[in-house]
C-alpha cells in the first residue's frame, strides 16, 4: 500500500511508525480516562505507558531473534537494529513485564490496572495493525476471495501483483471486537483481573485463527505458528487465572 507517506531527501516518514504512534497514544488517552474515573493518580499513565513500550519493544525483538534464529547471524546488528522484526507475544510479555513494573513503583492494584490496560491494548491493536497493512508487513496467503489486496509499492514487504488474504485488516478488526467486547465488559465488575484474562482467552483463540490465513515466514513449528503454539499455552493459563481470581474475590 503505503510503507513510506513521504520523503524530504533521505529522510523518511514510514506509515507503520505513524499508525504505532497513532495507537498509543489512542491507548494512553483511552487509559487516562479509566485511570480519571477509578481515582488513581494520572500521571501514573505516563509511567505505565513508558515502561510498557520499552518493554514490549525489548520483548518483540527479543521473540523475534529466537524465532528466526539461526537466519540473523550473518548480520546481527542488523537484526537487533532493523525497523521490522517484532512478535506480539513478545511485545504482550514484555510490555506487561514493563507495565508490572510501574504499576509496583506506583503502588497501585495491579489486578485492576491490568484490567484497565486489556482494552486499551485491543484499541492499539486495532490502530496499529492498520500500519502492518500499509507497510505491507504480516501478508496474508494467496486467495481469490473478492476482498483479497494486491500489493504494488516496491517498497511494502509483501509479495507485489498477488491477491493475498488481508490478515493485517483481519487482525486490525480483531482488534477492534476485543475492544468493544472488553469495554463492555469492563462496565460490570465482578472480580479484579477478569476483564485481562478475557482479553487474554478471547485473543488467544481468535489469533490461532486468523494465524492459518498468514503467509508471511514467522517461524512454523510442526502444524502451527510460534504465535499459536504461544496461544496453545496462554488460553489454559487464561482460564486458570480467571478462574482462581473469581474465587479469591469472592
């Protein structure tokens, strides 16, 4: 589609960057306002948003290096440096590494946070995957579905002049649903931390699906993908937690 919006000389103005920029800050606003409405000090969020990108940052790269190992070791800075090359798992784990930080800084519930964060991060996703289209990055498989996408600019990451799957779209609205079920849902509480556990289940699955319409390389295991082998691990833990949770409130 679009990789770069614009160029001044050498300098480039790339559309992921813009839309990853773009999603944050719909999250930390999204976040300032559950942070206003439950009290808790607002420039906390600077804080747990910091932290939570450094982290996911740190943790798509780190999930990326290992899924594509040994391919990188001919340029190693290249691959740690490189504008492309993240997972979301990765990125998931490592932001709530990061976010669990500030959250203990800040002494604040970490329960309720995580539940103020899961839909926060869907609403990113939704905005953010919207740049992995533009760029052309996380293709889908060839199709001749009436809404498949033909990439043209030499620039994007997928193959050119072929009808793929649109899975950065499928992902995009995903992300979307997740929020608009997880914003709902946050609206009737019942126990810390059930609003993240279902971010976490409901992700979990609907990844796993979406991942059999990709066709880009990002590590396949056996019959599956590292982000669904990921999934296979998160969803019993999900359940789990959401479970002991309820419990513990009660």
């Amino acid at each position: 589609m679009h990789p770069i919006l614009f160029r001044i000389g050498s300098f480039e103005i790339h559309s992921f960057g813009v839309m990853m920029a773009l999603a944050w800050l719909a999250a930390s606003r999204y976040l300032d306002g559950r942070f206003r409405s439950a009290g808790w000090p607002r420039d906390a969020v600077a804080d747990l948003v910091l932290w939570s990108l450094i982290g996911a940052l740190v943790g798509a790269r780190i999930l990326y290096l290992i899924v594509e190992f040994p391919s990188w070791m001919d340029d190693v800075a290249g691959a740690i440096f490189s504008r492309s090359g993240f997972v979301f798992y990765g990125g998931f784990f490592g932001g709530t590494a990061g976010g669990a930080w500030a959250v203990r800084r800040r002494d604040l519930p970490a329960r309720a946070v995580a539940d103020a964060v899961a839909p926060a991060l869907a609403l990113g996703l939704f905005i953010g995957r919207i740049g992995c289209f533009l760029a052309g990055d996380d293709y889908g498989k060839p199709s001749n579905v009436p809404w498949a996408v033909r990439f043209s600019d030499p620039d994007a990451l997928a193959p050119l002049g072929i009808a793929l799957h649109p899975t950065q779209l499928y992902l995009s609205l995903n992300g979307l649903a997740l929020f608009g079920i997880l914003h709902a849902a946050s609206k009737r509480e019942r126990f810390a931390g059930r609003i993240f556990c279902l971010f976490l289940m409901l992700y979990a699955v609907t990844r796993f699906v979406i991942e059999f319409f990709r066709g880009d390389p990002r590590g396949m295991f056996g019959p599956f993908s590292t982000s669904q082998w990921i999934g296979i691990l998160v969803l019993p833990v999900a359940i789990w937690l959401y479970r002991r949770w309820s419990l513990s409130d009660k």
